[in-house]
C-alpha cells in the first residue's frame, strides 16, 4: 500500500515537474516573439485563418487597414486593398506549397510602406503542411535612402560629366584619380588611359613641370587659386586654359591630392589680343584724324579730346580734361549750354554751333554733331561729337546776307517775324537807342504790335522799360557785324521766341524772330517724361540713378537711402483687376510725396517699389521720417483694400562708402520686414477677397458654407486626423474664391449657361490658384482649389487629371460640391431631393468621382439626417 502511494507521489511530482518546464518554455518563446518591436511575426491555418501573431504585426494592420486583428480571423478579409490581398493569398499560398521564400514589396491603403518578409510551411508531426508563418520588417527609411543614394550619386556624375569645364582630381604625387569627359575632350585621352598617370603623360616636359608647380604650391599653401596655363594637346594645338585648383582633405582634414577645373579660353585671349591691336590702331586714327572729337561725362565735363581738336582751339589735352564744357564757350553761350545739355541727354543727338575761346583770346564758331553713348544696360556713359571749325563759313555767310538784304530787307511772306533796326550811339560810338525802320506781317502777328505805333520810333520810346543788356547786345551786334542767337519770353504775349540777330549792314541790325513755343512745349515735355513714372507723375529710376550720383558727394552726408514696398500688388491685380493695382499705386505715391521734404528725392523704382533720398539725413531722423510716411499711408484708402508698404533703410556716414552697398543694405533692410509685413497683407487681403465674393453673390456665401460642412463630415467619415480635417473644412469654403474674377451677370445669371460663359465660369480654379499661391501660408489649400473641378476618369479641368493625380482633398470637395449643387434651388432648374443626388453621385463613381469616397460618403450620409 505505502508503496503504491509513493509511486503515485513520484509520478506528480514528475508531471509538476514537466508542467513547470512547459510554462517556463511558453513564457521564452513568447519572449522571444514579441521582444523585437520592428518585426512582424504571424503564424496562419491552410484556410489563412490567424494561429498567432504578435503584437506589432497587430498595431500595423490596425494603422494600415483600420482592423483590430484577433485568433481565428481570416487574414485576406482583414486586408482592406484589393492588390494587397492579391500579394498576400500568392506570398502564403506559395510558403503552403512548401516553398521557403522571401519578397520586397509595398503594402498600404493609403500609407504605402515597404516591407522585407520570410514565409515559410508549417509542419505537424508526419511532415503534413498545415499553415505558414511570415517574419517581415518595414524597410521603408531603408529604401528611400539607398533610393536617394543612387540618385544623389546619378546627379554628381552628370554634374561632372555635364560641363563644358574639365573637371580633375589627382592624388599628392600628382597622378590622375578623376578625369572628366570634358577633360578628355581637351587632351585627346580617354579616362581610362589617364587615370594613375600624371601630366608628364598628357603634355611637353616644360608645359607639364609648371603645371605640377603650381599644384605643389596649391598643397604648400593649402589654398584655392586661379592659373592661366599654357599646354599643348595631343593634336598639337597650344591651348591656354584658367585653371581653378585647390587642396582636397580627408576626413581628418589632412591633405590627401588636389582638384581641378580648367577652362579653355584660348578664343578669349586671342579676342583680347585682337581687341588691344584694334585699340592701338583706333587710338592712332583717333589722333591722327582731320576732324576734332570730343566725348563728355554726365556733368558736361570734357573726357577725350584728339589732337585736331587742340589744334582748332589751341589748347593742349591735360588743360581741358577734366574741365567743364562751358568754360570754353563765349560767356554769352555758357548759360545756353546749361539749358541744352541736358536736352542732348534726354534725346540722344544733337546739332548745333558754339561760338568758342580760343587760347589766343580770339574766337572760333564751331559746328558739333554729337550723339550719346550707354552702356550695355542702357544707361547714360559719355557723349560723342564731331567738331566742325566753320568760322570761315560763318564769315562768308555774312557777307552774303549783307548783300541780300541791302535789296531785301524784309521778306512779308515769311513765317518768321522780321525786323530792321538801326542803331543809335553816343559822340563816342557807344549804342544808346535804336529805331525801328520796318517790320514785316509776321512780326506784327507774333508780337501784336502795329506799324503805326512802333515805325520811326526809338525802343525807348515804345518800351520804357527795355533793359540796357539789349541796347547793348544789339549795338554789339550792328557795330561788328557779329550775329547773335538766343531764346526769350515775351511777357506780353506770353510766348516763347527764338530770335536770330545779325547785321544787313554796319549801324544797322535786323531780328529775325521764330515762335517756338510749341517746340519748348514739346522739348519739356520729352524731357519731363524722359524723367517721370507715367503712372504716378513721381521721378523715374532713370532720373533717380543720375540724381543720385550728383547728391553723392561729401556736403550732403549723412545720406540716408528709403525704400518701399507695396505688399500684395500682384494680389490685388489678381484679384480685383489692374485699374484698382494702379489706383494703389497712384495712393501710395500721393502719401509719400506729401510726407516727403523739399530737398528729398522720391521715384518710383520698380513695379511695386519705391525709394527716396533723403540728403543731410541721419539714421535716427530717417527712422521719424520713415514713421511719417507709414503715418501718411495709413490716411489713404482704396475702397476696402488695405495699404500696406514694408520699408527699410540704410545710411551712408562716410565718403568714402560706395552708394551701391548702401542701396543693396536698404533693400536687405526693406525685405527683412517685407518677410512678416506682407504675410499680414496677404491674409487681410484673402479674407477681403472671400467678403467680396460672398456679398456679390448670397447664393454662393451659403453654397461655400455648406460645402465646407459636408467636407467636415466627409472628412470625419473617412477618419482623418484633426488637422486634414480643418484643412479640409477650411478648402470647402474656400473653393469658389476664383469666382472674384467672374464677370458678376455670369456669377448671378438666372438662366442656363452658354459655352461661352461656361468657359469663363472655368477660369475659377485656376483664379483661385492664383490668388492663394501668392501666401504660402495657402499653399497646399490653392492646389486642393485648382483641382475641385477634376474628374475620376480624366475628363475635368483645368488640367484634365486622373485618378490618385488628384489630390485627396480635392476628390472629397468635388463630391461635396456636387450634392450641394444638386440639391440646391436653381432659377432653371429643380433642386434634386438629396435621395436623387446621392443616387446620381453613386452612379458617377469611378467616372467622375472617386469610388472609395462615394461609398464614405454613403455611409456618411445614411446617419445625417440633416442632408435629407
């Protein structure tokens, strides 16, 4: 008896034992299982059905295809994606077939991730399949980076091989480890012949050392340096080369060979050369020609004159240079070249004559044909002329006239006023007075005077008031027989003349006068548009660079540069059209030419820029100045559009200071505010837009309020996260924002709509695009707008995009906006019951819309009554 209980003891104790081991045995295992958090692990029946799997394979199909996976389920229905379960039945039926494999491919609904997996057969204990387990590891990153690799490493080799520069690297003795494509073109050698060679290989001797010297300098001075080098290549062509070489490192940043880029500019040094021999025998024309020359600056000062021209004049080349033009010029003319110059400038060409000082004190009538020189950007570099002595000319000429007039002396047909004088002098010669002996119809006409009251009569007589200048410059003119020519006013009539003075014979004088009033008329105002914005009547950039320069001198410091910029221009034209963009503009120049000082300099610079000069102005009193301007904007209004302009400035203290860096600070300045400033006015301006739209047509604030609401449900339906969901609800009531652009009888038409206005209509999206592009902070709601009209099938527009080409926001809208439209009241047409339209919107999936969607969208509507 004792001894059979003490075997059934035994045999528990054994059985406790085993128990034991098999728990512990379980608890490894399941260690083992679910310790490696990255690796998926599941076991399936021949019928698919899960046997086991762990947790991370659980959390994956939970993320990828919304399903809490438990024992028993079958694995295909838990996968949502048709092409999934496709890959799925073929990868486990082959592992059941008793085939061990293993896959790379892509698994996902919406977020498609790569996955590395191991599918192997379970066996019972006959070696009978029963299932198969699968070990898979998401390899995503992984793929991406060698994806990236490969392309990065694609790029740096066309790169190289792309350029017309060869491109070198070489080791420290000097021997090639990289050698382009170009490279090869310039020597003749393939790469393959090059490489571990160096230049004794590819060049003379001679030509090889010095181009190794300077690579053993580059690596002593462990810099980078620019070479002209000279080689002859493989076809015998000594070619000439700019070479940029510098050290390469290691990772320890010890020097390990140099690199290489080499350009040929044999053509270049050979067109240098040409060009310096075509100089050398100009400079010789130049010197040697028969005609003077003379070229000045934007001052009127002289810059070039030839030997001719000295010899004309007298004077020899370093006392003119440098020298203003008017000094050479009889003292009558100087202030006429004043008037002219500028003229010149703003036309480009002239003709005229200038009584000039010779260096013996005598003068010479010199005849100039002159055209102005630019630079290559079209701004003004020096003028040109040819100088012509005609003072001989001028000589005979007089005499001619002396002797025509003695039998003409007025000619009453002529345009021209014509009066003849004679003077009257003193008991020592000197002019006193003069008579009028005649004048002809023309100058009654031009001046209103009458015969009667002027014939036989001195001036002092007619004119009380005459100034002794014009006794004397008459008097000059009848007791020499020198002609005189100059412009005046006449008060009296209030018109301008040209009046030509010279003498038919000693002691007489006869006026030759030309209403050129007109002709000044028209020079102002070339010469006023030549200088001023069209639009704003403010200076132009022209006139500013020119005007900038001659403030640029050390008696105006400190000089303070302004510039702004009017913040969303291109919004406001996009928006609510050019003629409203204008009107900004005329605002902001209004604004600022009234908070503008006398001596300050205001332009337009650019499209939506401005800038002033503000001379003798510090930083400090720049900032208040700065202030009164945005205070003065802030007084203009343009409707229910904001003005908004971004400043910034800089101030040039020293002269030394170039004016270019001040301008390049002023507009880094400018556009470091413009960052934040015209991000707030693109807002304003968008939320303006969308306020328009809805109050120029109710219809359509309602419809985007009800498409926004639909997105939201949508969107919830769907599963979204919280931010896709307001950026979607936000895209809904947003989606019409193009139609500020539609012409309103379109917009509120209550008949149906013709090709034509259809095709306006269409305009919308790509309106839309525009207006919310320009804010980054819309960015991704302008592509959803753009594409709301697209179809499933291809057949929408603008772009006619097809399937997932659409963005998924879109897709959600274009359903949206359809059911709306149906069930809303039309003027020529019957609104849809929202049955009707959701059956009509069933009918078009996978036409017009996107089939996965429709049936969201179903269910979504088969718990919302409030759409019923």
């Amino acid at each position: 008896m004792d001894q059979n209980v003490n075997e059934v003891l035994s045999r528990l104790a054994i059985e406790d034992h085993y128990s034991d081991s098999l728990k512990r045995a379980e608890l490894l295992l399941e260690s083992c299982l679910e310790s490696p958090k990255d690796l998926i692990i599941l076991a399936i029946d021949q019928n698919y059905n899960y046997l086991y799997f762990n947790k991370t394979h659980k959390a994956v199909m939970k993320a990828t295809y919304g399903v809490d996976v438990e024992t028993g389920m079958n694995i295909i229905d838990a996968i949502s994606s048709d092409i999934d379960k496709e890959k799925s039945k073929e990868n486990y039926g082959k592992a059941m077939s008793g085939i061990s494999h293993s896959t790379i491919q892509e698994y996902g609904d919406q977020d498609i991730r790569v996955y590395e997996s191991f599918y192997n057969p379970i066996y019972d204990e006959h070696h009978t399949i029963i299932g198969a387990t699968a070990f898979a590891r998401d390899i995503t990153e992984k793929v991406m980076s060698e994806k990236q690799l490969r392309n990065n490493q694609i790029l740096i080799q066309s790169l190289i091989n792309g350029t017309t520069d060869a491109i070198y690297v070489k080791d420290r003795e000097g021997k090639y480890l990289i050698f382009n494509q170009s490279a090869e073109n310039f020597v003749g050698k393939k790469s393959d012949e090059v490489i571990g060679k160096d230049d004794t290989y590819l060049f003379p001797k001679n030509e090889a050392e010095i181009i190794m010297s300077n690579e053993r300098d580059i690596i002593s001075a462990a810099q980078i340096r620019t070479f002209e080098e000279t080689a002859t290549t493989a076809d015998g062509k000594s070619t000439v080369f700019l070479s940029t070489k510098g050290p390469l490192f290691d990772q320890g940043h010890k020097i390990i060979g140099t690199f290489g880029i080499a350009r040929d500019i044999t053509d270049r040094k050979q067109t240098e050369q040409r060009l310096k021999e075509s100089e050398e025998r100009f400079s010789q024309l130049f010197e040697r020609a028969p005609l003077g020359y003379q070229s000045l600056d934007i001052d009127g000062n002289f810059i070039e004159i030839n030997q001719a021209w000295s010899s004309t004049l007298g004077y020899q080349k370093e006392e003119v240079i440098g020298k203003w033009f008017g000094d050479f010029v009889v003292d009558s003319q100087a202030e006429a070249f004043r008037r002219k110059f500028p003229l010149f400038k703003a036309v480009g060409s002239t003709a005229s004559e200038f009584e000039m000082k010779h260096k013996d004190g005598g003068t010479r009538t010199i005849a100039f044909n002159g055209r102005v020189g630019y630079t290559k950007d079209g701004q003004f570099e020096k003028t040109h002329c040819i100088l012509t002595d005609i003072t001989e000319q001028k000589k005979i000429e007089n005499k001619l006239r002396e002797s025509e007039e003695r039998y003409r002396l007025l000619y009453t047909q002529m345009d021209q006023g014509l009066a003849l004088h004679k003077i009257i002098t003193d008991e020592n010669g000197e002019p006193i007075d003069y008579e009028f002996i005649d004048i002809n119809q023309s100058y009654m006409n031009l001046l209103g005077v009458r015969p009667e009251n002027v014939i036989g009569k001195r001036v002092k007589e007619v004119m009380p008031g005459i100034e002794p200048y014009w006794i004397e410059e008459f008097g000059r003119v009848a007791l020499t027989g020198k002609p005189s020519n100059f412009e005046n006013f006449f008060a009296t009539t209030g018109r301008y003349y040209s009046t030509h003075t010279f003498c038919p014979k000693i002691g007489y004088f006869a006026v030759l006068v030309t209403d050129i009033t007109e002709l000044k008329r028209k020079n102002e105002n070339i010469l006023y548009l030549s200088f001023h914005d069209q639009l704003t009547g403010l200076y132009n950039r022209r006139f500013f660079e020119e005007e900038l320069i001659r403030l640029d001198t050390s008696r105006n410091l400190p000089i303070t540069v302004v510039m702004g910029d009017v913040n969303g221009l291109k919004l406001v034209n996009d928006s609510f059209g050019h003629a409203v963009g204008d009107q900004l503009l005329i605002k902001v120049a209004n604004a600022l030419k009234s908070a503008s000082r006398v001596d300050d300099i205001l332009a337009r610079h650019g499209g939506d820029e401005f800038i002033i000069v503000l001379p003798k102005t510090g930083s400090e009193e720049a900032g208040k100045i700065v202030k009164r301007f945005k205070y003065f904007l802030s007084q203009e209004k343009l409707d229910q559009v904001e003005i908004s302009v971004s400043f910034g400035f800089a101030t040039k203290t020293m002269i030394d200071q170039e004016i270019k860096n001040i301008i390049k600070r002023t507009e880094d300045d400018m556009y470091q505010h413009k960052v934040y400033e015209s991000s707030s006015m693109r807002f304003k301006t968008i939320d303006l837009i969308m306020k328009t739209v809805f109050e120029k047509n109710n219809r359509e604030m309602l419809h985007s309020k009800r498409v926004s609401e639909i997105c939201e449900d949508l969107a919830k339906t769907a599963r979204l996260n919280k931010d896709d969901i307001k950026k979607i609800k936000l895209a809904g009531l947003m989606h019409d924002i193009g139609k500020i652009g539609i012409d309103e009888k379109i917009l509120n038409s209550d008949k149906r709509l013709n090709k034509e206005e259809m095709d306006e209509i269409k305009k919308h999206c790509e309106i839309g695009h525009r207006i919310l592009g320009a804010s980054v902070e819309y960015s991704e709601i302008a592509d959803i707008v753009l594409q709301h009209h697209e179809r499933w099938d291809g057949r929408g527009y603008p772009r006619a995009l097809k399937g997932e080409e659409i963005s998924y926001f879109a897709r959600i809208i274009a359903i949206a906006d359809t059911f709306d439209a149906m069930v809303a009241e039309r003027p020529y047409r019957s609104s849809f019951t929202p049955e009707e339209a959701i059956q009509e919107i069933q009918r078009c999936s996978g036409s017009q819309f996107d089939p996965h969607l429709v049936k969201v969208f179903i269910k979504m509507m088969d718990g919302k009554n409030e759409y019923r």
